[in-house]
C-alpha cells in the first residue's frame, strides 16, 4: 500500500512536495475508505486530484512513474536536463522517496540523483518503535564511488557479509547503479521486497496506456470474463458479451492480409524485454505475446451485440474510444478488488462520458477493495462528498512567481458538511482552476 510520495526538483516541483494516502484524525465519515496497514496505521483506498492545466497534476504522476521505471530499471537516468526543474539551482539532485507496506510493515525507500551518478539511496524499515536502518548509500565526491553503510540485523558479526560491503562498494555497484538492482548479492530480503513493490505492487495508467492485460490469458479465466461482461453491461455500451481469440502471427496475418511486416520487426525488438505488447493498427487492437518457445501469439478482442435475437461481432477497435476505454478499466477495477496493488491513473476522463465516469467512480470507492486507486481529472461532478473524503480529494496549484506546483487537500480548508464542493471549486473557493480574462478583453474579433 501507499503511504506517502515525495519528490522535489522534478519536472514542475522545485520544493520538496509530499502527496499522501493518510487519513485525518478528524474526519470519522467513509470508515470503508479505510485500509488497516496495522494496528497504528491506516491508509486510504482512494484519492482524486484537480488542477488547472499545467498546474502539475500529470507531473506528479510522470514523476511516480519515473521512480518506478528507476526501481525496476535499476538506474539513474544519464541525463537529468529535462527531469530536474528548469529553475532550480544547475547541480541540484532529483530526490524521490515512497512510504510503503507489504505484509504489515512498513518501509521508507529514497534517492537522490544528477545525471548518471546516484547520491543518496536508503532504505529504512519504519513503524516500529525505532526506525530500523536496511541500508544507506552516499557518493563520496573525493572516493568518486558509493559508500555503503548496512544496518545491522544484515551484519551481524559475519566477517563475510563486512568483505562483501566492501566489494560492492570497490568493484560491484557502478555510480549509476541501485544497490535494489544487486539484491541478489546482498542477499537482504527487504531489498527484493522493496522492488518488488515498485515492480507487482504500482501500476501507473497514462491517457495513452493501453493495458495489455487485456489480451494476456486473463479472458480464458471464466471468473475474470464474467466479472468483465458484467461491469460492461451495467455500463449500458451495448455489450452483450466477450470473446478472446488466440491466433499463431501467421495464421492472423493469412486470415486478415494485414500487411505487418515492418512491424513485426519492432515488435520483435520490443518483446524481447516486455515479453508482450499492445500493437494498434488501422482495424484491430492486438495484443502480441512472445512464447517460450519463440512463437508469437496474436490475441485479439471481440465483443456481441445483439439486436432482435441475432448476434454481430464487433472487433474492438469498432468499439467506441470510451469502450474501449472501459476495458482497459476493468483489468484494472478487478486487479483492485483481488489484490493490494496501488493503481495510478492520469486523466481517468478521457473519453468517457461524465455520467458513466461518475458511476465507475461511485462503483469503485462503494466496493470492498483490497487496494488503492489515485487519479487525476477535470471532472469536477466527482467533487462530491458521498463519494470521497475530503481527505481523499486533492488539488495541485502552479505558484505564477516561482513557477513551482504545490499540493493540497480539501481538508486543508475545512468545509461546512452541507457546502456544494462543486460550486465551490468552479467559483474558485479553493483555487487550482485556470483564472481566464473577460471574454471581451481578449478582442477575439480582432
């Protein structure tokens, strides 16, 4: 689960900046919207967030996403000229850190980091009653390489584990490198766990995502297809139900003449990491999946409607933006409900009608879920208080002097039970909307 993100000097953030998943001790409404971490801790289940554009709220999710892609990667980026903020000092770190739990603990992992060298990077077991150090890394600007420092349930008194910190710190971990990325030399559990969260526990959607979840194995599963079929009927898209079909790549290429040569080859190049990928073309999505055999699975998506007693079949890409927009949802709505995972959504609107956004929302924060949801929007028929707490509601703002975002909550301002928070945000009562001129100032006639 997600406690807290922190982050400064990065992208429209010049300040230290803190977004977090904590409840307030004043609020006693939405009880439901609470995870139990552990018998100190709780979390919420849900947050969403509004700005004007440019404000900042895309910039926090890149930025999350980012750490993430660090984590998993391993390593700093080579350059940091188009990260780091434009008005910050030349030299300045990027610094990222998250507060996490897995299992009833709770970890504090950070770093900072200039182009190809990273500063500082520590890990700490936290919410017990002393924070325990897993590990502190710095540069030594005079050594020009990492100096480590492990805590001690790792030392010990082994002799061996001493030597093996000071290979790591004289031949191993590069300067660029994640001591995460040698957890299999350091042998620390908690360093797998800590990426492991990055890597299983966050997902980050942006407007341009397409989730190839939805064309993995998960439509064979009868569970996962009725739950789909289900959320898209009480939608009232038209849906009746849905069919996965799996195709060797050249047997699709023979059935539909789709000339995919040239893109084959990058799809090859693609794979050979991702091991799957989502390849649109002017007719079909399609999923594409490398086996371990090396073949090439195509799957694709079809979806029933029927009219009068007869059944037509509708390939995906036939299907609304906004359906096809739901299903990249439901993986999403489903991997929530079974599992802990913290799911990270950049303008959950697009595309999608504000009446059905509105139910989607209501239908995830009324739900008995097992993790987390954020997201940004312009919505603002969501700014109501029997769907989220005002704790759960954030808004980003651009201070116009600094150009620096910052963020707040509605809690920030303590509003009246009765207060239309809509009106309220609309009229500019709590800021992070665009503040325009008088159409007649702006002489469009001329």
């Amino acid at each position: 689960m997600l406690i807290r993100f922190n982050f400064g000097n990065i992208f429209s953030f010049l300040e230290e900046t803190e977004f977090n998943m904590l409840p307030a001790k004043s609020l006693k409404n939405h009880s439901d919207h609470l995870h139990k971490v552990n018998s100190c801790v709780n979390v919420l289940k849900g947050s969403v967030i509004y700005g004007a554009n440019g404000a900042g709220k895309s910039n926090m999710i890149k930025a999350a996403d980012l750490f993430r892609r660090i984590v998993v990667d391993g390593r700093v980026p080579n350059d940091i000229r188009y990260i780091r903020n434009k008005f910050s000092e030349p030299g300045t770190p990027v610094s990222q850190s998250v507060e996490f739990s897995i299992d009833g603990k709770i970890y504090s992992y950070g770093l900072s980091y200039t182009s190809r060298i990273c500063m500082e990077e520590w890990l700490y077991e936290t919410g017990v009653e002393k924070d325990e150090m897993v590990f502190e890394r710095t540069y030594s600007e005079s050594k020009k390489r990492p100096v480590l420092k492990m805590g001690n349930r790792f030392l010990g008194k082994d002799e061996k584990k001493t030597m093996l910190v000071s290979l790591l710190e004289e031949n191993i971990l590069k300067n660029d490198e994640l001591l995460l990325l040698h957890a299999d030399i350091v042998k620390e559990p908690r360093l797998s766990k800590a990426r492991s969260w990055f890597k299983d526990k966050l997902m980050i959607f942006f407007p341009s995502t397409r989730s190839s979840s939805i064309f993995d194995t998960q439509y064979s599963d009868l569970k996962f297809k009725q739950f789909s079929e289900r959320l898209l009927q009480g939608f009232d898209v038209g849906i009746h139900d849905v069919e996965l079909h799996e195709d060797d790549l050249d047997k699709f290429v023979s059935a539909t003449g789709m000339p995919l040569d040239k893109m084959f080859e990058d799809i090859k190049k693609n794979l050979a990491e991702e091991k799957q990928d989502v390849i649109e073309t002017k007719y079909f999505t399609i999923g594409v999946t490398k086996e371990k055999d090396d073949r090439y699975i195509i799957r694709r998506i079809t979806t029933n409607h029927v009219v009068d007693g007869n059944t037509v079949c509708f390939e995906l890409k036939e299907e609304s933006d906004g359906t096809q927009r739901l299903f990249d949802f439901a993986p999403v709505l489903y991997d929530l409900m079974q599992t802990d995972k913290t799911i990270i959504v950049d303008e959950i609107d697009r595309s999608i009608h504000a009446n059905l956004l509105k139910m989607f929302v209501e239908k995830v924060m009324s739900l008995p879920i097992k993790g987390q949801i954020v997201f940004s929007s312009h919505e603002s028929g969501l700014l109501d208080c029997t769907i989220f707490r005002n704790d759960e509601i954030w808004f980003v703002e651009k201070d116009h002097e600094k150009q620096s975002s910052r963020f707040y909550t509605l809690n920030d301002f303590k509003p009246r039970t009765d207060l239309d928070i809509e009106k309220g945000y609309l009229r500019g009562r709590f800021g992070a909307i665009p503040f325009l001129s008088h159409l007649e100032d702006l002489r469009w006639e001329d």
